[in-house]
C-alpha cells in the first residue's frame, strides 16, 4: 500500500489513512476512483502472493467517489 500511499486516503493530524480493517475486511480510501483502481490493483497482487484473493461484494459499492 506505501507505493499508492501518497494518493490515496486521507490525513487526520499527524497520522495518513489509506485504508480501513476490521476482521477479513478492508475498504479502501480515496479521493479519486482511479486512485482506488490503483490501489485494489496493488492491494490485490499482494494479497495474491500471500495466497489470498480478493471477492468485491457489489460493484455498486463504489458510489461516493468520483
């Protein structure tokens, strides 16, 4: 996430969120969609290398950027 990093998320103080976890899930944080593209990219190749994979719920779930 550090590559993408500096794009995306948002920054409260001191501290710079780029995502947020809870449990096996993750949303992703940005002020441009394909800032989030580029991000769930990354995101999903590392997870891959882990042998994890990515289930996007809904499609539709992107509302809110733009």
């Amino acid at each position: 996430m550090e590559r993408v990093a500096s794009r995306t998320g948002f920054s409260l103080g001191n501290d710079h969120f780029t995502d947020l976890d809870y449990a096996d899930d993750v949303v992703l944080l940005a002020h441009k969609m394909d800032y989030i593209h580029s991000a769930l990219e990354v995101f999903e190749t590392t997870a891959s290398q882990l042998g994890l994979h990515i289930f996007a719920e809904d499609e539709d779930s992107e509302s809110g950027c733009g």
